[in-house]
C-alpha cells in the first residue's frame, strides 16, 4: 500500500497496487498511473516517495541496545 493525494478530490488516500492503472520504470525512478477512489486518474511518482533511513537511538549505543535481553512483556 502507498499513499497519493488527488489534486482533483483534494484528498490524501491510502491505496493498494490494484490502483495502478499504468507503470513505467524511468532513469530516475517509477511512475505509475493511479486511480484514486473515487475514479480520478493521477501521476504517482515512486521516487518521492522513497523511505529515509531511520535515526538510531540515542539513549544507548548500537551494540548495547542489541546485547540488552528480552523482558516478557515488552514485545
């Protein structure tokens, strides 16, 4: 699933892949055709998009927030 806002309904929507009408790959990245739900077509480019790399805790060190066990519950 993807979000896409359509500029037509004004709306942010949250979709699935049955939405793409149409994809293409690009040299700077995917474009597809979307189909939002009320039926408006719309240009959802993939590459902005892209996740960003997530920021590391800041209260311990890497290596020792992964030697810490496991507490029942936590999970």
């Amino acid at each position: 699933m993807f979000d896409i806002t359509c500029s037509t309904c004004q709306q942010r929507y949250l979709v699935g892949t049955r939405s793409i009408r149409t994809f293409r790959n690009t040299d700077e990245g995917p474009v597809a055709i979307v189909r939002c739900p009320v039926g408006h077509l719309l240009e959802h480019e993939f590459r902005a998009r892209a996740p960003q790399a997530a920021v590391a805790p800041s209260a311990l060190p890497e290596r020792e927030a992964h030697d810490r066990p496991l507490v029942a519950g936590s999970h």
